[in-house]
C-alpha cells in the first residue's frame, strides 16, 4: 500500500513535467507578446523590460530557467498585474476558488447520494423516474445557462440573493455559485448512486439483512451504501476536473476573485507566466486528488489489490 | 449438396434481420429517441434554411430597434418589435436569424471535431489494440498521459495562440476529444483480433493495415457510434463553453454560447436574448443524449 502510494507519487512528477513544458512551449509559440498591445516603447525600455523578464534570452535558456525556478516554487512575477507575482496571485485565489469547489463537492456528495439512493429505493415508480430525468436535466444544462437563469430568477426577480461578488466569502454570495456548481455533479452523482444501489439491493445479503426484519434506514445505511459509494470515489477525481472547468464560468459570472478568473483574464491579456502558473496548480491539483481518490478507493474496498 | 442449395433459397425467401436492421428497430420502437431524433433533424433543418426563413441578415444592424422583445411577449416591454419573432439584440438585429446561425456554427462545430476525433481516435486505438504487446503499452501509456492533463486548459492556450482561429477550434477540440475514442476502439480491437475472421484474413495474406482497415474498423462501428452520439452535444458544450468566455466565435459569426453569453449580460432587461438561445441548445442537447441512450440500449444485446 505505501509503496503503491509512493510509486503512484513518484510517477506523478512526469506527467507534471510534461505540462510544464507542454503549456510553456505553446504560450511561447503564440504569436504576440506580452507588451505587443501596449503604446509603442522606445529601444532602450524594450531592451530593459525584456532583459528584467529574461525574454532576450533564447527560447531554451528562457525554459531552463522557468524550470528552475518552477521547481524552488518561484512562478515569476505577472507580465500585467505589475507588482505581484504569479504565487502571490494564486495564493490570494486559491482560498476562494477551493471554498467554492469544495462546498459544491460536498453539496453535491450529500444531495447527489440522497437522490440516488432514493431513486434506488423506488425503483422504476414516479420518485425514480422524477429523479432521473432530473437528473438528465442537470447533466445537459451547462453551467453557463444555469447560473445566469438562476441569477435571473432568485437574484433580480425575486430579489433575495446577489447577483454576484464575493463580500469576503458571505453564505449568501455562496448559494447561488456554489449551487449552480453543484448541479451537474448532483445530476451525475444520483445517476451513479441510483445505478450502484439497485445492484447492491439485490445482494444476497441486503435479503438476509431484510429477512432480518431490519428497518430500511438501518438497511442502507448499515450494509448498502458502503458497497454502493464505490464507483463514485472512482468518479471523484472526474468530478473535480468538471467542477474546476464549471469554476471558470463561474467564477467570471459571479465576479468571484478565484484562480479560474486569473486563467481567463491572464488568457485573454496573454499574461503568460500567469498562465502558466494556474495551469500548473490546476494540473498539480486534479494528480493530487486524484491520488487521494485511488488510495481512499484502496481502504474502502478491500477487494482492490494496490500493487 | 442439392439439399443446401434448396435451403439457401428458402431462406432467401424468409429474409433475414441482420444485427443492424434489429438495432434500428429497437431504435424507433424507442420514444424518447424518435421524438429527438425528429426534433432535432428540424432544428437542423432550420439551421440550413436559415437565410430562407427570415427576411433580415444575421448582420443586419437596425439602430431604431435596440433590444426590442418579440411583438408576442407577455410582459411590458421598453420597445416591441413586430416582426421579429424572437425579438431584437442590443443593435437591433434579429435574434431569430441569428439563433439559427448560432446553430449552423454550434451543430458544424460538433460534426466536424467529432469527425477529427472519430478518425484519430479509430486509427490510434485499432492499431494499438492489433498491433498489441509493446507498442499498444506505449501507445496507450501515452494516452493515459494525455488523459491526466486538464485539456481545456490547453485549448484555451491554443485559441489565445492563434487568434480564436474559427478551424482551430474544430481541430483542438477534436485533438481532446479522441482520447476516450481511442481506449474504447483498443479495447474492441482486442477481442476481435482474437476472431477466426482475422485469422483467415491473415491466413490468406492480407497485411497488417489491410486487416485493420477492412476487418477490425467495422466491426467496432456499433459503440463507436454509440460514442459518436455523445461526443457531439460534449464537442458543442465545450464551443460553447469557449465562446462564453470569449475565447471561441468571434462577431458578427455567432454561436449559441457567444448568445448566451451576450444574453446573460442583458438579461435584466432583455430577458429573451438569453432564453431563446439557451432553449434551443438545452433541447439539442437533450435530443443527443436521448438518442445516444436510445442507440446504447439498441445496440447493446444485452437487456438493461
């Protein structure tokens, strides 16, 4: 187990790597740099300004360099937000960025978990069938029509919530983006559970558990939802993924001061070093948690021989 | 050997039902997926018409109709443009018209990156699978590589690169999309190769690229087109996803994300620029997941 989570850590490095290279070669690629937009600098200033960010020298000395510095955790400073480097950047980003995730993850774990295990429990009757097509709704409803929708309805019909910003991470700023975050991984969740628990109920031992005389409650919780939550830690570092994507959008929507905005501002402005740096995080997030999701699956079922 | 030929004609006769004739019953027994399969060949149908069905151009700026509802909507509006059935955008051109050319690009942009991944995806995953030890670990190790990159992340690099390069775009997201293409193929690949079929096919000289093309490719038709169905609605989501961000279709081109997204800014006072679009994608999406569950369920012998 140890020495399948350290080979699993170690092998980690060069998928990491080939990121690295991957998103320094293309943002270098793109034709247009960095001060290309800005009024037209005099030699001397452009000499200086390229010479202070290392851009005089050649393509490979530039990419050594980054590495270098990549690896003593130094993403560089940001080409446009002057005055603060890309780590300083991140750091402000990430906590609300990672809030926003986690509590969809959660929301989405509980509500998705309920629904699914109630759809199970009811199968093929209205319950079932309302929560799966629920559940086909929220999966092909992107997150970019959801969240204006509901901006629309909660936040200027009914005047209850607002429509955006962050105001230090308030609960009411959180409901809506948190919410429309959540609902396709909702969606996904239930379809999995529902899809796992109507296999598990039909074990030969939930029927010895019910011949038992055991309450349904006791049922679920004591015998089927350890053997039918499986397949969704397989599905948590997918879902990750999705939910960082989903970020993107809704961070920009809602005005949140995440990482995803960062990616998109420093994408648009060809802010490359700040690029980089998300990308580099976002990549470094989804191999890490997706370790965690393989070794939790490991502990869960003991079936599965880490090896 | 007179008894045989007799029976061939008789069952000439009977006419047979091949696996495919099957499936595309169980197809159109399929509600839900008829249904989709309709609305969705009138969604397209209206894409392709589009410049027949209006009288105004998906460009045509009209300063004395800015944001104007439909003549039809229910609630009191700053101006109403009759004649517009879907109302007017914030410079006046008619949102109708350009709905429908969101589609043209949304469903264009779907077909053909699902084409690129169907092709790369087809041939990565049936040489690896034929060709097999060594090379198919290679290979597939490179896949799985590939895989843990957060890839939307690299197109967004690759539109910023090259200026929102309408081709790009097709081509990028088609580079994404065939990694999944290519695992399933590989897989189908390996049981097939297993095939007397292929033997025989080996056996009377047919080399390696001829087998692949000829024996391997179809026979794994049935879940690629099972994939297919569901790559497209993923191909259109994530164009539109782009565009949303502004980093997709550039104006005065549309597609339905630039409209939601255009419709989003507007929505507390113009709210059917973002209904309207939003509608139709959430329905052709719907229509491709349906269709794609209904294909899954008539291909798949197995009853679910």
């Amino acid at each position: 187990m140890i020495a399948y989570a350290l080979r699993r850590l170690v092998s980690a490095i060069p998928t990491l790597f080939v990121i690295i290279t991957l998103a320094f070669f293309m943002m270098r690629a793109a034709p247009g740099g960095p001060f290309d937009s800005q009024r037209k600098l005099t030699p001397e200033v452009e000499r200086n300004i390229k010479a202070a960010y290392d851009l005089d020298k050649p393509l490979w000395r530039q990419y050594v360099i980054y590495l270098g510095k990549v690896a003593h955790g130094d993403l560089g400073p940001s080409y446009k937000n002057k005055d603060f480097t890309v780590v300083q950047l991140i750091g402000t980003g990430l906590p609300v960025s990672a809030r926003l995730g986690l509590s969809a993850m959660v929301l989405a774990l509980l509500l998705g978990t309920a629904l699914g295990v109630a759809a199970a429990l009811k199968q093929n009757r209205w319950q079932d069938y309302s929560v799966m097509a629920g559940a086909m709704l929220g999966i092909t409803i992107p997150t970019f029509v959801t969240a204006p929708i509901l901006t629309l309805i909660f936040g200027i019909y009914a005047g209850l919530l607002p429509v955006g910003g962050w105001s230090g991470g308030a609960l009411r700023n959180m409901i809506l983006p948190v919410t429309v975050l959540a609902l396709p991984q909702i969606a996904i969740v239930a379809r999995l559970m529902r899809g796992s628990m109507v296999e598990v109920l039909r074990a030969n031992y939930i029927r010895t558990a019910r011949a038992k005389g055991l309450p349904v409650h006791r049922i679920v919780l004591g015998h089927a939802l350890r053997a039918a939550a499986l397949p969704l830690v397989s599905y948590l570092g997918p879902a990750l993924a999705a939910v960082l994507t989903g970020s993107l959008v809704v961070e920009q929507i809602f005005g949140l001061p995440g990482i995803g905005r960062y990616f998109v501002q420093g994408a648009l402005n060809r802010d490359y070093t700040l690029v980089m740096g998300v990308v580099i995080c976002y990549a470094a997030l989804i191999i890490f948690l997706n370790f965690l999701a393989d070794i939790a699956y490991g502990i869960l079922d003991p079936r599965v021989r880490l090896t | 050997m007179i008894a045989t030929g007799q029976t061939l004609k008789s069952s000439e006769e009977i006419k047979g039902r091949s696996l495919w004739m099957d499936a595309r019953r169980r197809l159109f027994h399929n509600r839900a997926a008829l249904a989709s399969m309709i609305i969705l060949g009138l969604i397209a149908a209206l894409a392709v018409l589009a410049p027949l069905l209006s009288p105004y151009a998906y460009d045509e700026v009209n300063y004395d109709l800015i944001a104007c509802s439909p003549g039809w909507w229910p609630v009191e509006a700053a101006c109403r443009a009759q004649g517009h059935v879907f109302g007017t955008d914030a410079v006046g051109r008619d949102l109708f018209v350009r709905v429908l050319f969101g589609a043209r690009v949304s469903l264009a942009v779907g077909l053909v990156a699902t084409l690129v991944s169907l092709v790369i995806g087809v041939l990565y995953g049936a040489i690896a699978g034929y060709l097999g030890g060594r090379i198919d670990g290679l290979m597939m190790r490179i896949v799985d590589v590939l895989y843990s990159l957060p890839f939307i992340f690299f197109v967004i690099i690759l539109m910023v690169m090259f200026d929102r390069n309408f081709i790009l775009l097709f081509v990028a997201i088609g580079a994404v999309e065939w990694l999944t293409m290519a695992r399933i193929v590989r897989g189908q690949t390996l049981s097939i190769k297993q095939k007397e079929f292929i033997e025989a096919a080996r056996a009377a000289g047919v080399g390696p690229l001829g087998i692949i093309t000829r024996h391997v490719i179809p026979n794994v038709v049935g879940p690629v087109m099972v994939y297919v169905t569901l790559t497209v609605p993923g191909v259109i989501l994530m164009e539109s996803f782009l565009s949303f961000l502004g980093l997709g279709i550039q104006e005065p081109l549309t597609s339905w994300g630039v409209l939601i997204s255009d419709g989003a800014d507007q929505m507390e006072t113009a709210p059917w620029l973002l209904l309207f679009p939003a509608l139709f994608m959430a329905v052709t999406l719907f229509c491709f997941n349906f269709i794609g569950d209904g294909m899954r369920d008539a291909l798949d012998p197995k009853d679910r």
